[in-house]
C-alpha cells in the first residue's frame, strides 16, 4: 500500500525561521550522511524517513559523497522520495552539498565551477529531481578564489537548480567574507552549517554573532556528536553503533574514561531534567533562538523518535548550564 502521511504531522514540530530569509525549517531535520548508503537496508531508511516526516521534519540533508558508496544515499532517498514522496515534494526542503572529494582528478573536489556545476547535475540525476531546496558548499577551498565559488552558487540559484544557498564547515571570517560576496551577487546565504554539540562549540566565539548580524540561519550538524551524547556508550561499545561500524567516522578511540565519565554526570542531570542524554543535548542546542534547526542522524527510527522528544523541554536554567559547563570542563 502506498505510504499516506500522518495527518496531524505539522502539530508537534516547531518551525524556524532561517536568519531573515522568508524559508522556516522544522527545529529538527534530518540527516543522511550514514545509515541511507548501499551499505545499509532500504527498509530501515525508509522507516527513518517516513517518521520524520509523519512527525513534521520537513527538511532533509544529503551531500554528493554521503554513502557508503559515495552518492549512494542521493540515489536511495532518490528511490523513497518516488515510491513514497511524490505527492509531498512540495512539503520538503531537500539539501545537498558538494565540496569534499568525490570523483578523481581535478575537478572532483573542492570549490571551482567545473567541480559544482558537475556535482550538482549528478546529485539531480540520483535524486530524480529538478531542483533542490538548499545548495550547499560543503567546505571552504583554499586555493579557489571566494568569488568564483559564491558566484557559482549564484548561478545555480539563476538556472533553478537550487532555490537557496548555504555555506558549511566556515570559519567566522571566512563566513563573512562570502556572506557579503552573495550578498553583493544578489543571492543572499540562507545558512551555514557548522558542527556544534556541547563538545565542539567553536560557533560560540564569533560565528553566532556574524549570522544573526547578517540574518543568515545556522543549523549544527553532529549535534550529539555522532551519537557520543546520547546513553548508548556508557556500559560499553553496542555492535551495532556507528563507533562499532568500519564505515563510521566515530572511533573507539574517542570514547576515552575521561569522556566515559563526563557522559555519566551528564546523563545524570538529563534524568534529573526527565529527558534522555539525547534529548538534553539537542534541548541545549535549540535553546539558542539563533539555531533555526538541529540536524540530527539517526540508525534507527526509535532514536529519531527519542530525539523528537527534546522539543517538549527546551528551558535550561542558569544553574543547569553552570552544571553542564562544569561536567565538560571536568
Ligand atoms: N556539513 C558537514 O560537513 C557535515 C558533517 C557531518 C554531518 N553533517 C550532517 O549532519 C547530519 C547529522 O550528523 P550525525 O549523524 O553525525 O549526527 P548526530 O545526531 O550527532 O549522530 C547521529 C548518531 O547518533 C546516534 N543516535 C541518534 N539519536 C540517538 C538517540 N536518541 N539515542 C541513541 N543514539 C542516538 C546514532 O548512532 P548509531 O549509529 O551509533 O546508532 C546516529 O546515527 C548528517 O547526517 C549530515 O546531514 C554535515
């Protein structure tokens, strides 16, 4: 039978707006830089997907190298979003990115027009689609001169291939810098996407301030860290988590005693907050009203569905905050 949406799906998820763009985004998106590869099963994407959706996540964040197999997750989410999607195209914001390596030789990476122009009219192909919501540069390019990038993302707006524009993985400077070039363009940047979690707040000295100045959204990505701040680590390393996994990009190594320990004292507060160590993570992000959402991953539609539940309690206190700064600098 064909996947029919939940109807009551808009009730339950906040929206944002992206900087002073006219583009709202659901608080939380999803993902699908692992678990949507030829490496994974179709059936467990599609669950993640459907419950995303059946639960107001309006928007989906893929890049041309997500996989395993490089480009593999733009051609699975590619085959979902015919068999299960169609009628809801309109309901979606579809992101990807390219700036990390994805074919061999010269223009297979980094930031020149022959290398995006390309990339974006193969993530078209895999996806089955005419245009995407955001077009994101995944990383800045030493050696390409900003102007050429920011112009090309320009163009792409201009031939309909993207509506939006973002930029991900700048510094505060950099940020500036090609804030001001699209700006100039007559395209302005809709978001940047940084990684942030409570381990990883570089976006707290400068970058937050650039954005809402220029009114330009942010949306952290691995904002449990890649799944570090959630309870799953603290007896052990589960078989089946990304840890776990040789496609993964979390290693052993980073789960360290000292970590171990940071987790448990967190985790104990989150009880204390009634929340899950997930839930409290993201709860913390949001609670920023400059982050306009939170990109989460997810293995299994249970987590996602244990994620979704930070919306219900985004409050900390002063003294809550103290106790979590203090954890982490324990
Ligand atoms: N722009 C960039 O350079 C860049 C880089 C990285 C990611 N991203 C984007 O950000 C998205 C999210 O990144 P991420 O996957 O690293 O995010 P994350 O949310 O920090 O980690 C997701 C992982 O955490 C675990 N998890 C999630 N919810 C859980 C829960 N409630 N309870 C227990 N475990 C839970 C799962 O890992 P297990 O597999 O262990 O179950 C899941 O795969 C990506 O899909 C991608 O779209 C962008």
């Amino acid at each position: 039978m064909s996947y029919q949406a939940a109807p009551e799906r808009y009730q339950n998820m906040l929206y944002r707006r992206s900087g002073k763009s006219g583009l709202k985004l659901s608080a939380i998106s999803l993902g699908l830089w692992h678990n949507f590869g030829h490496v994974d099963q179709l059936e467990n994407s599609r669950d993640i997907l459907k419950l995303a959706f059946d639960s107001g996540i309006t928007h989906f964040d893929l890049a041309n190298n997500y996989g395993p197999p490089p480009g593999s997750a733009e051609e699975n989410f590619g085959r979902i979003l015919k068999q299960d999607f169609s009628a809801y195209r309109d309901e979606m914001i579809i992101s990807t990115k390219a700036g990390y390596t994805m074919w061999d030789g010269p223009y297979g990476d980094w930031g020149s027009k022959k290398y995006l122009v390309s990339s974006l009219d193969q993530s078209l192909k895999r996806m089955g689609l005419d245009y995407v919501d955001i077009f994101y540069h995944h990383r800045p390019d030493p050696e390409t001169p900003l102007e050429e990038t920011m112009a090309t993302l320009d163009l792409m707006v201009r031939q309909g291939k993207a509506l939006y524009i973002g930029i991900s993985n700048y510094t505060a400077p950099q940020a500036a810098e090609a804030i001001a070039l699209l700006k100039d363009l007559g395209t302005p940047c809709l978001i940047h996407q940084p990684k942030y979690s409570m381990y990883e707040r570089w976006i707290e000295n400068g970058l937050l301030n650039i954005l809402e100045t220029e009114g330009v959204g942010c949306i952290p990505f691995s904002p449990l860290a890649q799944g570090l701040l959630t309870n799953k680590y603290l007896h052990g390393i589960p078989e089946d988590s990304r840890a776990a996994k040789p496609s993964g990009f979390l290693k052993e190594s980073q789960i360290t005693p000292e970590v171990l320990s940071q987790l448990t004292k967190l985790n104990v507060l989150a009880l204390e907050r009634e929340q899950s160590l997930a839930q409290m993570a993201l709860s913390w992000i949001l609670r920023d009203e400059r982050i306009t959402s939170v990109l989460v991953g997810a293995s299994k539609a249970s987590q996602l569905a244990d994620s979704l539940k930070c919306l219900n309690y985004l409050h900390f206190s002063q003294e809550e905050l103290q106790r979590i700064d203090q954890i982490l600098a324990s």
